[in-house]
C-alpha cells in the first residue's frame, strides 16, 4: 500500500474521530438510560441500576479473586499447585450462592413486569395503527382519529441534494405533524396493532416500547406524571424509509387538553375524510 493511500486513510480516522467526539456529538450522547416520567420508568431505571450494581459487585468479587490467586499464587513465588480435582463443598457454595442472587433479581423484576402488563383501569383508551411510514392514533372514548406523519421540514431536508442542512431543522426526524396528545396524570390504554409490516411504538421517556403486529393487537400503557413533550421512534425494521416514522407525544394540563378535545370534536381536523391531505413521504 502506497504511502499516499495511507495518509489518507489516517486522515479520515483522525475526521471520524474528531466528529464522534465533537461537542454537539457528545451533548446527545449518554452512558445510562433516561429516568423517564412515569412510575413505571422509574420503576424500571431503578431495576437496571439494582441488577447493574449487583453485576459490578460481582464482577469485582471474581475478577479480585482472580488477581489475587494469580498474583500469590505465581510459579516464581515457588507455591506449589494444589492436588485435587474435586470438592464437593465448593460446588455447592458457587451453585447455592448464584441461586440466592438470580432470586433476589427476579423478583423485583417479575413484580415490574406484572405491573407493566396491567392495563386495568385506564381512563382512556387509544388505538394505534402503523403505517409504512406513519401512525394513526384513534381516540376509541371519542370520534377523534388522524394520522402522524414526519413534519414537512424534516422530510424535506432529509431528501438528497434537497438544499436544506439538517443540522438548521429542530429535533430533525423527530417531529411530526399531529402529535398524540393526553393529559397528564391519566392512565392511557395503548392497543397497537400494524396495516402492512412489522412496526414497534417506542417512547424511552414513557418506559413504552411494544410491538404492533399486523392482524394482532397488543396492549401497552403509560400515566405521564409531568407535561411536556415526549419523542421516539419506530423501533422495528419496517422498511426503507423506517427512519423517519418518529413518535410524538404531548403530555398537556386537564384544561389545556380540555380544550383540545373540544377543537379536534368540532373541527374534525384530521378524520379519515381528510386522509387524502395527508402528505406523503
């Protein structure tokens, strides 16, 4: 390989690394998953910082236990192996001891997951349908149902040579045009299901993320327990454009969502009669 090719080539390791490390790289990049703004999020950050720790304090017990017994133990410390191939009381005690600590984990663990699946006693239900490469969100408590297509900035500045920089539009590919909106302290019944492929509703701040499976409905859940706005994605290989199915979330006071369902009742905004004004990706 000619000395040229491997300038290149140095100089190209040097640009990834400088960009991976850039400060707007670094600002979105995060060693531990959101807290989230539900119980059950919380819930399950607190189960992966308990198994984490467990995993750690395990980790540093055996890889210790191996340092040390290498260390003393060396041939040119002279220690003299040891004669036996076989001990039942060790046995024991590295079976016993996993046990006790995979109990400690599944408990909890099994509790959360009980709680995750109970969609008793919502206070609204809706259903979600996913499109290649939208959502549509029907309000199943009221004549309320329209879909969630990428914003039209996103869309247009994710087309090749379309003379927009993606880096201008914000929360580029995760913005839609008409977001799921619901009131904070509800409990809101999910049941998702998909018109051609595979898709996957994933919401981290929501602690959601459930399957929708064409000819199959599934069942999910969430209480927000603050407003705001919450963003994911579809987290299931639909397609060639499955990057740009974004999810959005509004998360509004009573009255502010009061006044809301009183709009869309009375305008009927986005109903199937208007499908048609749905723009296409």
């Amino acid at each position: 390989m000619s000395r040229t090719i491997l300038n290149r080539l140095h100089s190209a390791a040097l640009a990834l690394l400088a960009s991976a490390f850039a400060p707007a790289a670094l600002a979105d990049w995060a060693l531990n998953m959101p807290v989230g703004v539900t119980e059950i999020s919380k819930e399950v950050y607190g189960l992966h910082m308990l198994i984490l720790g467990i995993c750690v304090a395990i980790a540093i017990v055996v890889f210790g236990v191996m340092i040390v017994s290498i260390f003393l133990h060396r041939k040119s410390r002279g220690v003299e192996p040891a004669q036996f191939y076989h001990s039942t009381k060790a046995e024991i005690i590295w079976t016993v001891i996993p046990i006790f600590i995979l109990i400690a984990m599944a408990v909890p663990a099994a509790e959360g997951l009980i709680r995750i699946e109970d969609t008793r006693n919502a206070d609204m239900t809706v259903k979600i349908t996913g499109y290649q490469w939208r959502w549509r969100y029907d309000y199943l408590d009221h004549d309320i149902g329209f879909y969630s297509t990428l914003d039209r900035e996103s869309n247009q500045a994710r087309r090749l040579n379309s003379g927009t920089d993606p880096y201008s539009v914000e929360n580029y590919l995760l913005e839609v045009d008409h977001p799921l909106v619901v009131p904070v302290g509800a409990k809101v019944r999910l049941l998702l299901t998909a018109a051609d492929v595979l898709h996957a509703w994933w919401v981290p701040d929501l602690a959601v993320k459930k399957d929708a499976i064409p000819g199959y409905i599934n069942e999910a859940w969430f209480k927000a327990d603050v407003p705001g706005i919450y963003r994911g994605q579809c987290a299931e290989l639909c397609g060639r454009d499955h990057g740009f199915m974004p999810v959005v979330v509004h998360v509004l006071e009573r009255d502010e969502y009061d006044a809301w369902l009183v709009e869309q009742t009375a305008d009927k905004v986005a109903t199937p009669e208007n499908v048609a004004a749905t723009r296409k990706l």
